[in-house]
C-alpha cells in the first residue's frame, strides 16, 4: 500500500508541489495569443500587446497585420507569417522576424523597418545624404537636433528624386516619400546604428 498526500491528514494541500508552468521552447514556433488574458506560457508577449507595440513607437497602423500570425521561437525572438499554420511547429524559419521582446526595451529588426515602416509617423529619423551613408556603414553619429524620443527609431532617408520630401529629422506627423534604412538607437544627442555587419554599405 502507498502513501498519498490525499490520504494523510497532516499533509496541507498547498505543500504539494503543483505541474510546473509550460515553458518557451527554442526549437520551434508557437503562436502568440491573442490577448494577455489567454497567455499560458509566462513571459510570452500576446498578439494585441505586438500590434499595441508597433502603433504606440512607430504610428504603424493595427491593419498593417491583420494577415499575418505572430510566432515566438527562442527568447522573445518574435517573427509574423502572412499566413498560418499549426502550432507549435518545429521549422528553421517561418516568415519574418521581427521583434525582441522579453526584455526592458524591444527591439525591432532591421528587416522588420524596412518591410513594415515605410508609413511610419511616430519616431522617424528621416537623414541627410551624408548622414545615411554614415548611418548604412554602421557608423555612430552626433544628431543633437532630433527633438524626438530617445530608445529606438527608425532611420530613413529621401528617396531619391523626391523634391517634395524633407531632410529634416521627424517624430510625429503624416508619413513623407522616405525610405526605412533600418533601427537606430538615439540617446543623449547621439544616433547609434544598429545595421547588422553583414548588411553594412558604402553608398558614398
């Protein structure tokens, strides 16, 4: 016969140990939920908390993903897929990643600005020439006249040809004819590129 905490009166309920939480797995994909109020694996960002996120920072508008499904593999390695499947899936890659949450400040991903921010209104510093050529070669650089928030922005540049766009660095406001070149990180007057090694260009 076996002992069970059910069975013995001078075991209190609350001494015994209960399932532990379901945890992320690196290997593979699972889908974020829908709310926080659905969340089962702690820590996990839900999809309302993404879009919130991208709207608040960078004025990109809640329809921009209505066709896409939002994936975490890894820690806080957030990626969107214009479709879906099952989940979890154990696959190298599924769609585009584009945010590191999980931690004080998320980040987005360069490819994430550049396929994303093209309509971005909120924290968008829109360079010179000179200025994106140093920005695209992964070069810091002094900004002291961006009057916008510090953290994360997206560095964009005029397109070319476009003599209606303006130079001038923005925070708020309609969206221009800029390009996104990718995320940079603005802190006491300094603009920081984030451009990956293997993504930096000479374009002088």
């Amino acid at each position: 016969m076996t002992d069970s905490s059910d069975d013995d009166p001078n075991v209190d309920a609350e001494d015994v140990p209960a399932d532990d939480p379901p945890e992320n797995d690196g290997q593979r994909f699972d889908r974020l939920p829908a709310t926080a109020a659905e969340r089962v694996v702690p820590g996990r960002p839900s999809r309302e908390e993404v879009v919130l996120w991208w709207e608040e920072r960078f004025g990109v508008p809640p329809e921009t993903w209505e066709r896409h499904t939002f994936w975490e593999k890894g820690n806080g390695k957030l990626w969107a897929f214009a479709a879906d499947v099952v989940s979890p899936i154990a696959v190298e890659g599924l769609g585009l990643r584009i945010l590191r949450a999980r931690q004080e400040h998320w980040k987005p991903s360069t490819n994430a600005v550049q396929r994303f921010c093209g309509e971005a209104t909120k924290n968008v510093v829109v360079l010179e020439p000179e200025e994106a050529e140093c920005f695209a070669r992964g070069e810091d650089q002094e900004l002291p006249r961006w009057d916008g928030d510090w953290g994360y922005v997206v560095a964009a540049h005029e397109i070319a040809g476009d003599s209606e766009a303006s130079p001038t660095p923005r925070a708020t406001g309609e969206a221009g004819n800029v390009e996104p070149i990718g995320v940079g990180l603005y802190l006491h007057g300094e603009l920081r590129s984030t451009v990956p090694k293997g993504r930096r260009e000479d374009l002088s």
